[in-house]
C-alpha cells in the first residue's frame, strides 16, 4: 500500500478506508475507499510497515521531509496508539470542533472517529517551550523531554468551594509593625473557628483565647478592608505596606486570598511547599485541623509557563498529597487552573 501527497495530507487508495479507517479509526474518509491521512498517522503507519511509500519515501525519508515540527507529535501519537487509543488530528474536517489549543482529540477506548465521544484534547509541547497560562484549562499537555520520554498533564478548570466561613467580629485593635500584624486579645471565633492568624503564644497554647494575634500582611489587608480591624494607618496602610515589601505582586495574592474567603475557603502561607498559599477547605476548629488539600501559585494571566517549572510544581505537590492551582489574575478578573500528572 502506497500513499500520495495532497496538500498537506497522504491519499491512500484501494482497499483504504475498510483497512484503515473503517477497522482501525485512522485518517478521514474522502469517498469510495479512499481516506486522507495526516503526516503524523502516515508516519506512524510507514513505521508499522502497513504503508510501504509515500511518494517513493520510506519511513526515514518521510521524516526528514516532513520537518522538525513532525518529530515530538509523531513520539506522542505513537505512544498513544500504543496504549490502545484512536486519536484524530485537531483541526478541520477531522473534528467537529476543533480548537487551535490542541493537536489530537483522543477518544475513549473502544471509541473512534465515528463516535460523539472524546477522552482528551492534547497539546504536543517540547520540554523547552513556553506555554501562555491562557491556553490551559480542559487540555492535556503531553511534554517530550530531551531524552524523547513522555509526561502527561492534566489541565482543568478549577472552582474552590468550602464551608469554612465565619461571621466575623468588628473593630479588633490591631497594630502594623513592619512586615506583619498583630491583633490584640481577639475573640475566641476569629482564629479557633476563623484560622485567621497564629497566636502570639504559640498555636500550643492552653489559652481559651489569644492575648494577641499574629497576621500575615494579605490576611491584615483583608480583614482591615472588611472592618474587622481597627488599625492605624487603616486598610490603605496595610496594602500600602504590603506593596512596599513585595511590589505588584501583593495586589495579586491579595485578590486572591478574597476570593478564597468568598468562597468559604481558608488560605494560609504555602512558603514550605513553594506556594503562595495553602488550602483548607472546611475548617471546624483549629484544634481538629486535617490536611490542607490543595496548593496556591498565583500569577499574572500572561504568564507563560515552563513545562519544566509546571512538572516541579505538579511533582511536588503530588508529593504532599496536594492538589495544584494556579490562579491567574488579570486585574479585577481571575480565573482557576488545576494541573496534575496523568497516565492515559
């Protein structure tokens, strides 16, 4: 079996779509039995041997002339192929929809082509490529490495929900002492039921209720700006402060750790996890505190990730037994990305 080339594609006649889409979801059916295959199913059908040529060319000379970009597709179809998989190009007249985001659609197993379902959308990335944060979400990054080894990532839209809210108190005298705030003789809720802070004399402590608290400068800010402290220079001190000692990005973390606490979720200093916060869902006492369960970067929305620095992340979280977030913040605007490992 030969295939010829046809703007972009490989035509193969004879007995094609009954050998190779019909049986086994390749290609795209163009009438009769002829089907068009993409360069990267040619390939991968040169390679098995089940097409012998494509214009006289071999699996090697099939390569070279297709270009660099066929390479790191090409390891990732086969791979998923190997596992079983049917998988289309993501692009028109393969798909129903396709998205400029991806470069296969995946389907199910025991699925194909002809059906209406679909496992994964897969982006193909080198390990040295930059990936804007706008296009994760719904996605799955199949990274090649130097060495041609894969690693999948699962790319999610992310909602935090918890039932960690409290009705807090109003007018807590407070004072901000450079980096940091403290909150004097708080009431019980705001740390034991709030998880606002760390007590002054240590979170072993026997007391029924701090003498003091102490606040982190995003934790301040927000509880200043909802009333809850009554703290010279005021809520404007706090976030001016805090802008002073980490610059925009305070502004970032800030808008984020509202969110959270919108959403009825307590966040907390991620600094030993290399994160901006950790999460805790639903918080009944702090004397009966589980797992956090989730790790918070925040970022700007044009940040451009590093497939390597996403794998770090994702690595070490799953070490923690955490999940990975990253919020993505684009001035009052936010948004919510889960990353995770993935074997399909």
């Amino acid at each position: 079996m030969n295939g010829r080339l046809r703007d972009g594609e490989v035509v193969v006649g004879g007995d094609a779509r009954q050998r190779y889409y019909d049986s086994s979801g390749y290609g795209r059916p163009l009438g009769g039995q002829e089907i068009a295959l993409s360069r990267v199913e040619a390939a991968y059908l040169l390679f098995r041997g089940d097409i012998e040529a494509v214009e006289g060319m071999d699996f090697r000379a099939f390569l070279a002339d297709a270009g660099d970009e066929i390479a790191t597709r090409f390891l990732v179809y086969a791979d998923l192929r190997d596992r079983g998989f049917y998988l289309s190009p993501d692009r028109a007249d393969w798909v129903s929809a396709p998205r400029s985001d991806s470069d296969f659609v995946v389907y199910p197993r025991g699925k194909g082509p002809w059906d209406d379902e679909e496992l994964y959308r897969v982006r193909v990335v080198g390990e040295r490529a930059d990936v804007p944060a706008a296009d994760l979400g719904d996605v799955v990054l199949a990274v090649v490495d130097e060495e041609s080894e894969l690693t999948y990532l699962e790319t999610d839209r992310a909602d935090l929900r918890g039932t960690s809210g409290i009705d807090p108190p109003k007018g807590v005298p407070a004072d901000l002492l450079a980096d940091r705030v403290l909150a004097w003789d708080p009431p019980e809720s705001l740390h034991f039921r709030g998880f606002y802070g760390q007590p002054l004399d240590g979170k072993d402590s026997k007391r029924d209720r701090p003498t003091a608290l102490q606040l982190s400068l995003v934790e301040a800010a927000y509880l200043a700006e909802e009333g809850v402290l009554a703290v010279e220079p005021g809520a404007e001190g706090v976030v001016a402060r805090g802008r002073k000692v980490e610059g925009e990005r305070f502004d970032r973390r800030l808008r984020v750790y509202r969110a959270l606490r919108e959403r009825e979720v307590v966040p907390k200093t991620g600094f030993k996890f290399g994160a901006d916060f950790r999460t805790y869902a639903d918080v009944e006492s702090v004397d009966n505190l589980g797992h956090s369960e989730c790790l918070v970067r925040v970022l700007p929305a044009d940040h451009a990730f590093s497939p390597r620095d996403l794998a770090l992340d994702v690595r070490l979280a799953h070490g923690v037994r955490k999940r990975m977030i990253f919020a993505l913040v684009d001035g009052d605007g936010l948004s919510w990305i889960s990353v995770g490992r993935l074997t399909p």
